[in-house]
C-alpha cells in the first residue's frame, strides 16, 4: 500500500530551497492553496486552449480539402485564343 505524503514540500524553482507545508503559519498556507488553485486554473486554460487550438486545425484541414475538391472537381473550360 502507498502512503501519503501528509507533509508536502515546495521550492519556488527547480533545485532551490525546500520549504515544508506544515511549517507555514495560517495566512502562508493559504497564500499556497490560493497558489495551488491558480496553478491548476492556469494548466487547465492552456490545456483547454490547445485542444481549441488542434479542433480549428482539423477544421480548416476538412474546409480546405472540400474546397480544394470542389474546385478541381469542376470540367476544365479551354478557352480558344
């Protein structure tokens, strides 16, 4: 069984200083949570925007194959100089 780590820890960069959560005094700890839940706003608006993103793609590759087979579909009119 895996257990829980009920004392987690943060640093503010890549290899700096760790800082435990139970070690922050009540007004820290929700400057963190408020963190935490900003952090997941933000990954949850780019995740969102990039699957937008990829929909529009798929859109404008379906529109564009319509009409670049609409085009060439067409009889091929000579006209006589």
């Amino acid at each position: 069984m895996v257990e829980e780590n009920t004392n987690p820890t943060f640093s503010f960069e890549d290899g700096g200083t760790e800082y435990s959560f139970d070690d922050l005094n009540d007004e820290q700890k929700l400057s963190y949570n408020k963190l935490a839940v900003v952090e997941k706003q933000k990954n949850d608006f780019v995740a969102n925007a990039n699957f937008e993103v990829e929909k529009l793609d798929i859109l404008r590759a379906e529109y564009s194959k319509r009409l670049k087979d609409s085009i060439e579909s067409e009889p091929v009119i000579e006209v006589a100089e």
